[in-house]
C-alpha cells in the first residue's frame, strides 16, 4: 500500500489527506524523504558540471521537498495534536534531522561549490533575491564552521556538543528547584486571597500530599499570591525561595554552568573569526551590533526607571500605612500595585467578558484584513486534524491566496501557548505554490451551544498569531528558504505585534465586541477602561525587562566574565536599578539564555520588536486613518510580502522612510511624560 504521505494530493487546494493518514505513516515517510534529500544533496556535491545557481543553490531548495511536505504535517499535528506515538516519534526525528542538517554544512564538495559561486558572484548576472538566497546559504555554513578545518574544526564541534550538554543541564537543575520547594498555608494564610488564587493553592497541596494548600514556585500560583497575600512575612519567603531558583548551592545549582556557557560561548565565536558571542550573535540580527541593541535599551531605560521610581514613591506611601517601617522592598511591590490598580481602574472582569465573543473577534481580524489588504475570506469544506478546527479559502479579486486553519481551542493534546505555522510556505521555484496557514491557540472551549468567550489578553493574541498569519498568506518570493516568517529574529514579531493595534481602534472593538446574549455594543466607557488597563504598572514591567536585557548583552559582549554573578551585580549597580525591583530573570534561572542558544544576546529582541511595531502603526495614526489604503498598500509591498529577501533594516526603512525610533512605544507603555 502507498504511504499517503508521499503521494500527491487531489484534496481541495492540496490539503494534507488527514483522514487517510495514521501515526504510522510518519516514520516510514520522514525516512523515505530524507534518503530522498540525501541523494539530492549528494547528486549536487558530485555534480561533474562547474557550479551553477540552478545546479547548486536553487537545487538545493528543492532537495527538501519531500521532507518539508511531511514534516509540515507532522510538526502541525504533534504541536497541536499530540499523543504518546507523536511524542516518541518527535523524540526519534529531532536527532535524525538534526544529524541530517550537520551532514549538509560539513559537505566540503558542496561548501566548495557554493563557495566557488559565491566569489564569481558578481559576474553570475543574479537577481537582487538570487543574491541574497547564495549569501544566506554561504552564511549559513560558514557560521556552522564549514570555514574551518584540522583541530579547529574538531574543537568547534566538542565545543557545540559540551554547550547543548550544560543547555538541558540548566533546564533540569532549574526544574528541580521549581519542583522541590513548597510553602504550605494555614487555613489563616489564606487571608485576601480570592478564589482562583486558594483553589490553585489547595489543587498544588494535594499534588504534593501535603495536607492543605501550599504556594508552589510555578508562576501561575506565586505570582498572583505575591499580588494578593497581606502577609508579609510569607510573601517575603516566597519571593526569596522564587528569586533563589538555580542559586541554592549543591547539585542543582546553576552558576558554574553559566559561567562555563558564556566561556565556550566566547571560545566559539573566536574560532569562527568574530571578537565577541555578540558580535556572532547580532550579525543576523536587524539590530546588527551590541552598540545598537545597547543604545536602545538605554533610550527606554531612563524614562522606564523614572517612572518605577515615582510609583515607588506611591507604593512606599501605601505601606507605611500599613504601619510597616522602612523601604518598599521587591516582596511588596506586587501587593501595594494590584492594591492601586484596584483603586484607580476598577475594571470587572466578569461584566467585559460577553462582550468579546472568539466569532465576532475572529470576523474582526478577517474584516480588518478586508480593509486593509483586500482579503476575502470563505469557509472551507476539507480534511482536518481535529473536529475543532476550522478552515477558510482565502482569496483576493477571486484569486486564490491561501488556506486558513484556525484551532482556537485547548485540549489535553496540545501544547500550551499559541502559534502561527506554515504546514505549506509559498514559493515559486518549481512551480506556484501557496501557503497552508495554521493559527493554533488556546482558548476555553464552552459547553455545548454556548459562544466561546475571550479575555482582552485572548483576543490580542488572536490578532497576534493572525498578524504572522499574514506575513506567510502575503508572502511573494521565489525561494522557500525566505518566504514569508524566515526572517531575523528581532523582525518576526514585527508583523504580529503590529496587527495587535488594530484591535485598539476604537471603531473595530465597537462593531465587534458586542453582548454575547444582548447583541449591544460595549459601553465606551468600558472600552476605554479597558485599553488603560493594558499599560498599567509599566514602568516596572520594563525595568525589570531591560535590566534583564542589559545583563544578557553584557555577557556576550566582551570577554566571557570568569564570575558572572559579579559582572550582574555590576551592570544593576551601573544602571542603578531601583531597589525594589529585580531583574525579570536573574542569572542562574535566566532560561533564555541559558537553556539553549535561541535568546542569548537576544532577549533584547521583545523590545526592539516592540519599538517597532509601535513606530510602524504611527505611521497610520499620523496619516489619521487607520486604514489608509496607500499606506497598507505600501505595508505589504515592503515588510508583509518580502519575506526575507531583502534585509530587514532596508525593508523598514522602504516602509517607513527611516529606521524606527523609541517615541511610539514609550507613549504606548505610558512612559513618555516620565
Ligand atoms: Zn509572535
């Protein structure tokens, strides 16, 4: 019988045939397709022919088709859709693939080839994306080592698989910490915490057999007890116990990791040419430098610590009196603030949400593209994953553009948190192809009959995820490799956090958060207390970001601190961190830059998108139309459909006239008065 995975597919739009294919399907397929790219790539390497874009590069996109078109399906649905053969055959492909990725960039015939195109590049007559694709591919290699040869190359690989040895070390050590400490609560504890706060507290005290309700280290119970207790001796122990996690000494403790991590950091870059971690890290970064990335934060900084440091002064008011002496310390801060925030912007969570219906919410994400990009979306009749999701043609003038699947709802099979995927990318190379689109959230399912409902927070991520689903349905490029979301880290989440501001015009929230049972539009009063709430205690919320950003940068930028403990005590003296607040994450629970490589010298990049996010929608404010059509027009000619085949910087700047600057998002946060 054949594997469905491999043949071709006559669903509508050549949709995956999910109701045809089973979990065992997947092993055989991924093998058969990798022995596909395999010989692929290995026809190319041996290729007798002199080197050609066709015959090198462009036939190295389509070495992987096969492979990509399985692996679509089966990274959809075991995100999305997981079960105990998905999870083990996840477990089985994650070496195997990246075995296969390795074997790619130490082909020496292959590099040779490409290396051989890429100095005759200026007599190949490439196409300005052509050129960008050969550099992408060369850069690629050369920054997994294909540069370098004899002890240095075996060092470079020792030293890549000691960093993803301390990487799950890390991980491990920090879940240790999680899991170990607890703080049980005496019937009195409880005092001032409201419902949800108590029944997750008894729920976490029988998980750990201890007899009544406990506060466990796990976010979603110590941060709202930290908001909620008055005791504040607890809160003090919890907050000590929560801040100490990776720094408890003994076996799991984390900063001899660290500081080993950020020497191998330093040790690889050397060998692969750059001065610093940072340099090597940022080079394939819109930001591009430390200095830029530096000189950001620091325009955020200053107004972000005046403003933390006048609603300290609030919050020190508040405590004494409550007849304590002495500073507002860390422990205090979110107590006195959720105090404030009930006082100053009573907002009933109860009474907002009918009012945010996922229909109507997903009808004003469509709307909003209608308007803005033309768009035209239809309910589609094809094979699913799950009964849950939903799917919508989506055409333009009458013209295909893509599929749209939406699976909005939690289950145990899913993984938390939400996603935009691209199970099919658009391209052209090899025929016109147009994108598959999967937003994957996790919102409450209601009983039966009932309309699903969603917090503010849902209904920004709903805008969130659709704003990446645009960036891969908007897509026009040639190359896989650059369509659509395969761009700079620190440019992704430009499109998505972007789309978020349309759910802040006024006239959208207007027509579409209506009553789920009186169909009347929400009050403007409720509305606008609303969209306040969103920007309320920033000055803290950044200061402990950037702090936490600062740190990370000063680690790699430089040599790799013998102590890193020490070099984080010097940045916060440096910057004069407000003492009442910590860093978002401190070194030896500093996941993201620890656990893996993905943030090191990144985590910056939360606020860099946010700069410009906030920059680009200016330019619609200041125009005065939120849905200006030349400038929607000029949105997607640059930064929506040129996937990354021009550099991000330079498509800003197509877009916006000049590169992004720090005004719009300081107004936003509320910081810019500060
Ligand atoms: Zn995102």
């Amino acid at each position: 019988m054949t594997n469905p995975l491999l043949t071709d597919w006559t669903t509508p739009h050549g949709l995956p045939p999910f109701d045809m294919i089973s979990d065992d399907d997947f092993a055989p397929a991924v093998d058969v397709a990798l022995d596909e790219a395999r010989s692929a790539i290995a026809a190319i390497a041996e290729n007798p022919d002199a080197p050609t874009f066709a015959n090198t590069i462009e036939a190295m996109e389509l070495a992987e088709v096969t492979l990509g078109k399985v692996l679509g399906v089966f990274y959809g649905v075991a995100g999305a859709d997981s079960n105990p053969a998905r999870e083990a055959l996840q477990r089985d492909f994650g070496p195997k693939l990246s075995a296969f990725g390795s074997e790619i960039t130490e082909n020496k015939a292959l590099f040779a080839r490409i290396e051989d195109l890429w100095t005759r590049r200026a007599d190949l007559d490439l196409s300005d994306e052509q050129s960008r694709v050969l550099m992408l591919t060369r850069r690629g290699f050369v920054r997994q080592g294909a540069l370098l040869v004899g002890d240095d190359a075996v060092r470079l690989r020792d030293v890549k698989s000691r960093l993803s040895v301390l990487g799950t070390q890390f991980t491990q050590n920090l879940l240790a910490d999680e899991r170990s400490w607890f703080m049980p609560l005496a019937e009195a504890d409880l005092e001032g915490l409201p419902d949800f706060v108590i029944a997750t507290a008894r729920a976490a005290g029988s998980e750990k057999d201890a007899g009544g309700p406990v506060v466990t280290l796990s976010r979603s119970l110590i941060v709202p007890f930290l908001q909620f207790s008055p005791m504040r001796d607890l809160r003090k122990r919890a907050y000590d116990a929560w801040v100490s996690r990776g720094e408890n000494g003994g076996e799991t403790d984390n900063r001899g990791i660290a500081a080993e991590t950020l020497a191998l950091r330093e040790e690889r870059a050397k060998l692969l040419g750059y001065e610093t971690f940072a340099d090597y890290k940022l080079e394939t970064e819109m930001a591009g430098t430390p200095d830029a990335v530096r000189d950001l934060l620091m325009q955020v900084w200053t107004p972000a610590k005046a403003a933390a440091e006048a609603d300290a002064k609030v919050l020190e008011r508040m405590l004494h009196a409550d007849g304590f002496d002495g500073p507002l310390e860390a422990w205090d801060w979110r107590y006195y603030s959720e105090k404030r925030r009930q006082a100053e912007h009573d907002l009933d969570e109860a009474a907002l949400k009918p009012y945010l219906q996922l229909d109507r919410m997903i009808e004003a994400q469509f709307a909003c593209a209608n308007r803005l990009f033309g768009l035209e979306f239809a309910p589609l009749e094809g094979p699913v994953y799950h009964p849950d999701v939903r799917l919508w043609e989506v055409t333009r003038d009458g013209e295909h553009v893509a599929v749209f699947i939406g699976d909005y709802f939690a289950r145990g099979s899913k993984r938390s948190g939400a996603w935009c995927m691209a199970m099919q990318s658009q391209h052209r190379l090899g025929g016109e192809v147009r994108p598959h689109v999967v937003n994957v959230c996790n919102f409450a399912k209601p009983e039966d009959g009932q309309p699903a409902l969603l917090s503010y927070d849902d209904a920004r991520t709903l805008f969130h995820e659709f704003g990446h689903a645009l960036h891969q349905m908007l897509s026009d490029v040639t190359y896989e490799s650059i369509s659509g979301t395969s761009v700079a880290r620190d440019f992704v989440e430009l499109p998505s956090q972007l789309y978020e501001h349309w759910l802040e015009v006024p006239e959208v929230l207007s027509e579409f958060a209506t009553h789920a049972e009186t169909g009347e539009a929400m009050p403007a009063d409720m509305l606008q207390r609303m969209l306040d709430v969103a920007t309320y205690d920033m000055g803290f919320q950044t200061v402990e970001y950037v702090s936490s950003a600062l740190v990370d940068l000063a680690f790699h930028d430089g040599p790799a601190p013998r102590d890193p403990m020490q070099k984080q005590a010097e940045v916060l003296e440096g910057i004069g961190m407000p003492h009442a607040i910590r860093m978002r994450h401190a070194t030896p629970h500093f996941a993201h830059v620890f656990a893996g490589d993905g943030y090191s010298s990144g985590y910056y990049s939360y606020m860099w998108s946010e700069v410009m996010d906030a920059d680009a929608f200016a330019a619609f404010e200041e125009i005065g139309d939120p849905f200006d059509p030349a400038l929607a027009k000029k949105l997607e000619d640059t930064v929506l459909s040129s996937g990354g085949s021009v550099d991000a910087k330079e498509l800003y700047k197509q877009f916006r006239g000049r590169l992004p600057g720090v005004d719009a998002l300081l107004k936003g946060r509320g910081l810019d008065a500060a």
